[in-house]
C-alpha cells in the first residue's frame, strides 16, 4: 500500500504503444537505486511494476485495463509523473490509505493561486470534475488521492448528470514536489477514493439487505455509521 505522500517526481523518457498495451520508462534520479525487478512503485497514482532497472530509471508494462482506466494512456516522453515507493510496515501513515487501484478519470477545471507571493509562499485552489459514479465516495474535509497525492477535499458539489465538483486547498510544498503544477485545465486525473468509505458502504449495505450503490447517508446514520 502507499499513503500518497510523494516522494519525488519522474520523468516519461519513452512510451511505446502495442496491440492492447503499452511500455514506459521513467527517469528517476532518486528512487531507481531503491527498486528491485518485481517491486511496486506508484505511478501519478497508478500501482505498477518495477521492470528493466538501471541507476537512473525503470520501465513498466501497462495493460488494456490500465491504460482504459487510468489517465496513463495520455502520457508522452517529457510528461511528468508522481512517483511513491510502497510504505513499509509499522511506517507512520502521513497521508492516508492508497492502494494504487485507480477508481476512475476526472478532469482539473481550473488551478488557481489563491495568495499572491513566491512560488514558496503561493497558495492554490484545485478544482476537479469527478464521475458520477465517485460522487457518493467524495465528502468534505474527507480523503482523496488525486493522481497519487493525498489530498484533504475542502467543498464538494453537485454537478451535472450526477458528477462531482470538488475544491481542494494546495499548499506551495504540495504544488512544487508534485506534477500537479504541470496540469492544464482539461487534463485527466486519476482518482482514488478512500477505500474504508467502499468498505463502510458495503457494511452497510449488507446490514440494510440492498444494493450498496442505494445506500444513502440518512441510511448511514440510521444503522450507527
């Protein structure tokens, strides 16, 4: 598992396309000397496999799956990538529980600077778009990874057909060590819910005897979640 505290940023250096997948490699200057083949490593959120090491990078195979459910598929050599090594156990848990099971692909509407100052001082509002099928997962002041960073929602909000508007506060640390400020509005995002919140549903879903997508949070609090 991860915690979506970012430990350094890679570079695409390569992205060969095939029938169904893809190859990619990353330079990574730091973390390459930490990896093994085989390891796990956290992608902009993507939980992947560690292939082809060598001191300044690796490469990774992505599948039909991978690449139809998360934003990988739009990267190019020169796109910047979050990279997180997994958390080792008994590692104190600085953001929160990440899997690297991207749940679905939203879209950033607008990254606004919210204190005038250097880039040291600037504050930012992120906002997002969510798909409908995210929006009962996403609650204020709850967790949210967003391509790989934990990230704390500050509002959310209806949108249309059922989708989620979401505002979240980036401090300057958060925006410089990530490739958050590479992103453009319109750019995909991988998001991953918190995973107790599935789990919590789904509690509650069998204890009310229906379908967890039909939980609502009257009926949360009605059976003492």
């Amino acid at each position: 598992m991860f915690t979506g505290l970012i430990a350094e940023t890679g570079t695409i250096t390569s992205y060969e396309k095939r029938p169904g997948a893809a190859r990619l490699r990353v330079a990574t200057p730091t973390l390459a000397q930490y990896l093994h083949t085989g390891d796990s490593i956290a992608v902009s959120g993507v939980c992947l496999t560690a292939l082809a090491i060598t001191p300044t990078g690796f490469e990774a195979d992505l599948l039909e799956e991978t690449l139809r459910r998360t934003s990988l598929q739009a990267l190019s050599p020169g796109s910047s990538v979050n990279l997180e090594l997994p958390t080792p156990a008994g590692t104190p848990l600085g953001g929160h529980v990440v899997q690297g099971h991207v749940d679905g692909v939203g879209r950033l509407t607008a990254l606004t600077a919210v204190t005038a100052g250097t880039t040291e001082e600037t504050d930012w509002e992120l906002r997002l778009s969510a798909p409908a099928a995210l929006a009962r997962y996403i609650v204020e002041k709850g967790s949210l990874s967003v391509n790989g960073v934990s990230l704390t929602v500050a509002a959310v909000e209806a949108g249309a057909s059922g989708t989620a508007d979401v505002s979240i506060g980036i401090i300057p640390h958060t925006y410089a060590a990530t490739n958050l400020h590479t992103l453009q509005p319109g750019d995909p995002l991988n998001l991953e819910v918190d995973v107790l919140a599935k789990y919590a549903e789904q509690r509650a879903a069998a204890a009310a005897q229906v379908r967890p997508e039909t939980i609502t949070e009257a009926s949360l609090m009605a059976l003492g979640y």
